[in-house]
C-alpha cells in the first residue's frame, strides 16, 4: 500500500448522505489514533470524511466499486472505504464487505451490521478494513499479489469469498476479496440493519396529518360516555384482539395507499429474494413506527382521561368506579380506536411524505430509481 510522502496514510470514508454521513463523521473524531495504536509500526493516519451519494442509481457492487476506484484516483488518498446504509447482494449472497487490495479500496454494507450496536461495529469494521488493507500482501507464484484475509472480531461472524482476476463474463474484477453474511442469522441481521437504517421512530412525526387525527379521534373518544361502557365491559383478550386489529389496519393501510409494497421487474431467484428482503423490511419498519404511534397515543389518552374524566359522573354512566384499572383500560381501547382514525388520516398524506417518514434516503432513492425504470419500460 502506497503512503503519502510525509509517512501519513491518508484514509477517506466515502459516505452516503444521512446516516452514514453521520457515523462517518462520529467515527473520525477518534480513528487516526486507533489505527496508529493497532498498527504497531509507528504509522500514522490522516481521516478524511467525504458526504455524496456514490450509490445513486445503482446497487451493483462492481459497478460501485468501480466508482470508488474512479473518485480515489481523482484525489490525494491512499485508502479509501465506502460507507452505503443499502444492502448490497453479489451472486445471491447478502454482502457485507467488498475489498481490493491493489487499490487500496473497500465497500462496507451498513445493514449487514445489524442493528444494534452500529457505532461501534462500524468502526471496528473500517478499522479492519483499513489495517488489512495498509497491511502486507503474499505474493503467488503466479500473477499480481494476492491479498491476505482479514483478521478481527467483525470478519470472524462473515464468510470470506475470494475472486478471480475475471468474472464470470469476463470482465475485470473490482475485488480480490469480499465477506458475506449466510443462513437464517445472517438475513435476520440484514433485515435488522436495514429497518435500524429507515429510523422507524420517525415515522410518527414524518405522519403529522394522520398523528392529527388520531388524536382527534382520541381526544373525543375519551369523553364519550359509550366508549366507556364499552371499555368497562372489554375482557383483557378483546382488547388485545383490538389492539392487533388496529395496529395491522394502520400498517396495511400505509403500504397499500403509498404504495410502499415492492415488485420486482425481474423474475429470477435473486430479485425474488431481494424483494422479499425489502418487503420484510417495510413491514417491519412500518409496524415498529405504528406501534410507537400507539404507545404514544395511549399515554396521551391516559393523561386527557386523568384531567377531564370525573369519577362520579363515570360510575352514573358505566356502575363501575373509576379507579387506576379504569383509566388504564379506557386509554388502552382509545387508543386502539384512535389509531383507526389515524389510519383514515393517513389518507390525506401525500406518497412521498410517507415514504419520506418511512425510508432512509438512499431507500428513497432506490425506488424512485425502480419506479422511473418501470414507468420508461414499454407497454407490451
């Protein structure tokens, strides 16, 4: 790996606008040091971050890569390691890392982190990244130097697959190395990273017109004095019941009006399972931002019910006497109504500001990406 003249290797985190902007950038406060520490050779590392959208219209890893390639040979950098919060797929397999050692280039996918803990499992990834790439390389009998696999706790969880010099078509390889995430826990991590990129919890104030009316409907439901006789006489099961209608209304209804259920244009075994990777991730993006909303509503609801309801005038009403149980059940059903209600609102939202509650922004861009491909596609 080539270093800069003054004995600095100079790093640049190519990073996606929003989150990965936003690790990039946390993560950069404190890499120089520890890339100097874990080295052991006395180097040294200069960090720059870099924001801009090198994913844009594609999710082609060597089509990606070759961009990377293009963008480091323009400027001043020894290493360079992209940052994407889009799950890439080669060959069928989830990806987690693409490497080329010859240029001192590497692709890192966010969401084959998981979604706990990214921070830190981003930073020790690039950390890797960037020591096996400054690091040393074997050389074969035969051909240009060949890489050595990464060493650390990241890389030990991924499967490596090493790659010819020519793919499958011929062409030159952007790789000589690449890591994968396999079997039932891989894809479970992969589906967490992706919806841990959408920031589901945004989803409630992303919906302000629907938020409004379940409110609305909360608020009048509260002092309505059927609704109490109807919650004074629910069982905990109807309730329950109640509370999984609601919510599934409200997560069928959002997918369906705005449109959010993907299709693939393609019919082979890849594309079916790219899709139903991206369907999961919205169901459960979707359902984590509904559930939010109906955790919030019901704490509304039981500090209006404690400030307006009047204990005497609830017992006349429904023979039953307000007490803790009472409030809690009153804004437990509420809130299932109130949801209900926030699922009609919903319907006064536009579709772009639902997908923008809904998506990170590189997701965005990759559907209006899909959906400009269809619609230029022509009618048979």
């Amino acid at each position: 790996m080539p270093v800069s003249s003054q004995g600095v290797t100079v790093v640049a985190l190519l990073a996606d606008p929003d989150a990965p902007t936003e690790i990039a950038q946390r993560m950069a406060r404190t890499l120089p040091d520890r890339l100097a520490d874990k080295s052991g050779q006395g180097r040294r590392f200069d960090v720059e971050v870099v924001s801009e959208p090198f994913t844009s219209g594609t999710e082609d890893p060597p089509t990606l890569m070759r961009r990377i390639m293009d963008r480091g040979s323009a400027e001043n950098w020894d290493i360079v390691v992209a940052l994407t919060d889009l799950p890439l797929h080669s060959h069928g397999r989830k990806l987690a890392v693409n490497l080329n050692h010859e240029h001192g280039l590497a692709l890192l996918s966010l969401p084959s982190l998981g979604g706990l803990r990214l921070q830190s499992r981003a930073r020790r990834a690039v950390e890797e990244a960037v020591l096996g790439l400054a690091g040393p390389q074997t050389t074969g009998a035969e051909g240009p130097p060949r890489s050595q696999p990464l060493l650390g706790p990241f890389v030990n969880r991924l499967a490596p697959g090493h790659r010819g010099r020519t793919g499958e078509t011929g062409e030159k390889e952007t790789d000589d190395l690449r890591y994968v995430v396999s079997g039932p826990r891989g894809y479970l991590r992969v589906l967490a990273g992706m919806v841990r990129a959408n920031r589901p919890w945004r989803l409630v104030p992303g919906l302000s017109k629907a938020l409004a009316a379940a409110l609305a409907t909360g608020a009048v439901a509260t002092v309505n004095s059927t609704v109490w006789s109807l919650a004074a006489s629910l069982s905990t099961p109807r309730l329950v019941i109640a509370t999984v209608g609601s919510v599934g209304l409200m997560i069928g209804w959002l997918i369906i009006d705005a449109e959010l259920w993907h299709r693939s244009a393609e019919s082979s075994p890849e594309a079916r399972q790219r899709a139903r990777l991206y369907n999961a991730s919205t169901v459960l993006t979707v359902g984590i931002g509904v559930l939010v909303c109906y955790v919030g509503l019901m704490v509304i609801n039981w500090v209006w019910a404690l400030f307006i309801l009047n204990d005497q005038v609830f017992a006349s009403m429904t023979r039953t006497p307000l007490h803790a149980e009472e409030y809690l059940t009153l804004s437990w059903f509420v809130a299932s109504t109130a949801t209900v209600g926030g699922a009609l609102g919903s319907g006064l939202e536009s579709d772009d500001a639902i997908r923008a509650a809904a998506y990170s922004k590189r997701e965005q861009e990759r559907r209006h990406t899909l959906q400009d491909d269809q619609g230029d596609q022509p009618s048979r």
